[in-house]
C-alpha cells in the first residue's frame, strides 16, 4: 500500500505519519520540511522573508526529494502529505500574498494585489501543478485525510493563518478528488487515528499503540525546525 497521510497545517500530518509507520512496519518516505530546506535555499531569511523565487525553489526541492524516496519504495510506504501539499502550498499564495500574513485584514472574498510577481507566480504554480498532479495519480494508491479540527501551532515558524489553513484544506480535498484518488477523513487523537487508519486498509500490525507513539514522539522530537536566523544565533560549541 502507498499511503499518504494528508491534512492541512497542524493537523498532524507528521506525528501521525511517524507513528503509523512504527505501528505497521510499513516504511516511511523521508522528504526535508520547509524549515530544514530554508538555510540552504534563503541563507538567513525566515520562511515569511522568502521571494516568490526561493519558494519556487523549495517547493522543486521537496517535490524531488519525495521523487526519489517514493521510487525506492514502490512496494508499499506511508508519506507525510505529497507533493500536493507543496503545490498547495504555493498555489494558494495567489490570493492570500507570499507572506499570508500581510493580508489578514482581508475578507475571505478578497485577494491581494496582482502585480507581476504574483501574475507569473500563478502562471509557474499552475504548469509545476500539472507535473505533481501526474506524480501522485501514478504514486499513490490512498489517502488518509486528517480532519481540521486540532488548533494552528504558535511556534512561530509558520508563516500561515487561519484563512490560508483552511483555504489549502479545501483546495487539497478538491484536488484529490478531481485526481480520482480514493482518500478517508479521520478524526479523533492519535490512537484513536492509528487503529482507524489500520483497520480501514488492513494493515499489519508490529507493536503497541502506546510504542509506536513513544517512538513518533521521540522522533519527532529530534527534528530541527528551527528557522536559520535561530540556528545562526546558537552559541559555537
């Protein structure tokens, strides 16, 4: 089974993914987030400084890395999001600026101003949509789509808000619909999440609930997601 575990900006895409696969056995795919990508792409930019250009060039980054780990994997694997997210991501962009949060004063029908740089943002997102579109028709075989329902993280690192949340939420579901990719809306915590997920697609089971969590959590735990201008200020040594 290729899986994808999908949802939307804190909803536990990641956590959910981790313990899912420690829980079955079945791999995960492995793809840098955002905020690992960044230093390397935008040296000493935070995610809500970055050019349209430099998040074209993430977007490319994590989309290849998924290529690559998926590809390795075809037997079976379980992915945080897919490239649709990244996509997503981008697209969604168009309406709400590069950085969402200059324009919550906005009223929901509202979208900024279509200067030149987001005209051609758009035309970009639109053509890279159509590649990752093809990518995860032929790479998947399911999603599990985790429901909205848990609040936005404050760790300040998210250049997001509740109107881009939920605008990527939908836009997500419509595209895998359109897409024709069977997909399951979960809710609940996460046990509950985990032996729904294990029941609706029979999967194998290798250990406990409770095991699997504690080692999503210390995972997860051990990711960096801090932005460049917090690592550059870390103490040498």
């Amino acid at each position: 089974m290729r899986l994808g575990v999908s949802g939307t900006y804190s909803s536990g895409k990641t956590l959910t993914a981790m313990a899912l696969s420690a829980y079955t056995g079945v791999p995960r795919t492995r793809a840098k987030t955002m905020r690992e990508i960044l230093p390397d792409a935008a040296p000493g930019k935070k995610l809500e400084e970055c050019t349209a250009a430099e998040l074209l060039q993430m977007i490319v980054v994590r989309h290849s890395e998924r290529a690559v780990h998926e590809s390795s994997l075809w037997d079976g694997f379980i992915s945080d999001g897919s490239s649709l997210q990244e996509w997503i991501y981008g697209s969604v962009r168009v309406t709400v600026g590069i950085n969402p949060n200059d324009s919550v004063h906005l009223s929901d029908v509202e979208s900024v101003e279509r200067t030149d740089e987001i005209r051609f943002f758009e035309d970009v997102m639109d053509q890279l949509g159509r590649a990752m579109k093809r990518h995860v028709k032929h790479n998947f075989q399911a999603f599990v789509h985790l429901r909205n329902e848990l609040p936005l993280a404050e760790d300040g690192h998210r250049p997001v808000n509740e109107r881009f949340r939920t605008m990527s939420d939908e836009f997500l579901l419509e595209t895998l619909t359109e897409l024709g990719i069977p997909f399951y809306e979960i809710g609940g915590d996460l046990p509950d999440r985990l032996r729904a997920i294990v029941d609706l697609f029979d999967l194998p089971v290798v250990c406990s609930v409770e095991e699997a969590i504690a080692i999503a959590e210390a995972e997860y735990a051990a990711l960096d997601i801090r932005d460049e201008v917090d690592r550059a200020s870390e103490p040498v040594g």
